[in-house]
C-alpha cells in the first residue's frame, strides 16, 4: 500500500504540470500578437530598368502601358550578361501573379524556366496580329511568342484572360 501512494502523486503531480503548461501556452497565444490578413505587397517603379533594358537589349524589350492601376508592379531585373534576360512581375487584382519574360536564350531552355515546366498545346492566341502559343502543365501557365532573335513569355499563376490582359497591353521598343 506504500508504493500505491507514491504512484497517485506522481500521476497527479504529472497532469497539474500539463494543465500549467497548457494554460501558459493559452496566455502566449492570447497575448501574443498574430496577423492573418495578407501582407501590403509593396508597388516598384520599374521606368528605369526599362529603360536601361530597351537601350542594352538586342530586342524590343517589352513592358505593358495601360494596365489598371489595381495591377501592381512587385519585381523588375534586366541582367544583360545572362541572355539579355528581362523579367516584369506583377501581382493583379484578385492577388495572382502574373510575369513578362523576354530572353535571347534558347527558346525550349528558357519557356520551360520561364513556365517552370509547362508544356504547349495546340491553341494559339492571335493578340494585336501576334499569334501566341498557349503553355499549360507546369507551375504557371503561360502564353508564349517566339520573335527573331528573343522570346517572350507572360506566365503566372493568373488566368487566361488576365495573361491575355497583359499580353494586350504590351508594348515593344
């Protein structure tokens, strides 16, 4: 009868410890601030690196005019030592990605960068007399025009219509 009451103290002893760890873990979560809402994406002016591009790149270098301001620019990079690659990110509206890449890399190495593995099918796009490729399968779907000497692709995670959106607005100088 000895042992038994040493064994009821330690049991007892065991779940007091837990109830105060659950209540202090309770106190940290109540006082400890968290946000959920989505974090504020910050806008970049991406005028200069466009500009830079369109005087180094040994193609027209593209970049939307006339989007809504809803459509934010979050990332920007020309890099003319790597295939005069330029690279025009935008978070839209609805809080999708969609990007402009444009390189003189070959063509398959780069849409499947560009897509991150997305395949063509057979649907094409005639967007302002260019007949565009539709690319599907990989991580973004993409719209994809081959020029002499370069390739643009406009890819994200956005849909159809807001890839053609984009593909719409883009100008080339």
């Amino acid at each position: 009868m000895a042992g038994s009451n040493g064994r009821q103290k330690t049991v007892r002893d065991m779940i007091l410890s837990l109830g105060l760890i659950g209540i202090a873990a309770a106190l940290i979560y109540v006082f400890i601030p968290h946000d959920d809402s989505a974090p504020d994406i910050k806008r970049v002016d991406y005028r200069v690196e466009l500009l830079t591009a369109r005087r180094a790149a040994a193609y027209p270098v593209a970049a939307p005019e006339g989007l809504p301001k809803t459509w934010k620019a979050t990332s920007v990079r020309f890099d003319g030592a790597n295939f005069d690659a330029w690279h025009l990110g935008f978070h839209a509206p609805d809080g999708q990605y969609v990007q402009v890449e444009q390189s003189t890399q070959k063509p398959s190495e780069f849409i499947d960068q560009a897509t991150q593995g997305g395949t063509a099918t057979r649907a094409t796009q005639d967007i302002d007399g260019r007949t565009w490729t539709r690319y599907t399968g990989g991580r973004y779907d993409a719209l994809v025009l081959p020029g002499k000497g370069s390739t643009t692709v406009v890819a994200g995670t956005g849909s159809l219509r807001q890839l053609t959106e984009v593909a719409q607005a883009l100008k080339m100088s």
